[in-house]
C-alpha cells in the first residue's frame, strides 16, 4: 500500500500521518513513537547486521572498498530478510515497552 500522490514520504509530515491514521488499522501516531530507539528500527536492529554481513566476507585494504562492498551488499539484500525484519518489530515494540522505554536488547535477545 503505497501512499496517495502529494503526500510526504516523511513519516512525520502531519499529511502522512493524518492518512495512516485513516488507512492503518494499527497505526501508532509519532507522537507516541519512542524518541531515538535504534532498538525500534528494523534497519537498524536487523537489517545492518545483515549488511555487515555481506559486505564483510572478504578483508577490505581501505575506505573506499568497505563503501563501495557496502553499496553492492545493500542492493543485493534479499527482500525475504526485509519482511523478516519489519515483522519482528512488534516483538522489540513489546520489549519496549516491558523495559518502560528503557535499554531492551537484552530482554529481546534472552
């Protein structure tokens, strides 16, 4: 379900959010998000270590080739471990919160 024509791709934007509100059965309104939880966000709890993985396999001699590793890993990532990521997201979400906001990543990982 993509978002209507001339609404924001920011997930923010007071446009975005009015429609998800209309159109997302379990929707949660920014303003209830956690602020700056990296613990929350499937790129980051999920999809990095999958990235680090595939660009990692073979020794780097500098910056440039890690970039470029990277760059070719983050196109080849397999949509399989992109779903996989987004659907443990309520699990961190309920971890979350059972941890009243707090660090979680050991609650979720036991």
């Amino acid at each position: 379900m993509g978002l209507p024509v001339g609404l924001s791709s920011c997930p923010k934007a007071k446009t975005t959010q009015e429609w998800l509100q209309r159109n997302v059965l379990a929707f949660i309104s920014a303003k209830d998000w956690p602020w700056g939880s990296p613990n929350l966000n499937p790129r980051d709890y999920k999809l990095w270590a999958v990235l680090e993985d595939m660009a990692c396999q073979k020794r780097h001699s500098n910056l440039d080739s890690v970039k470029r590793s990277l760059m070719k890993a983050a196109t080849e990532i397999p949509l399989e471990k992109v779903h996989a990521a987004i659907a443990e997201w309520p699990e961190h979400l309920k971890a979350c919160v059972e941890a009243e906001g707090g660090h979680f990543e050991w609650h979720y990982y036991k």
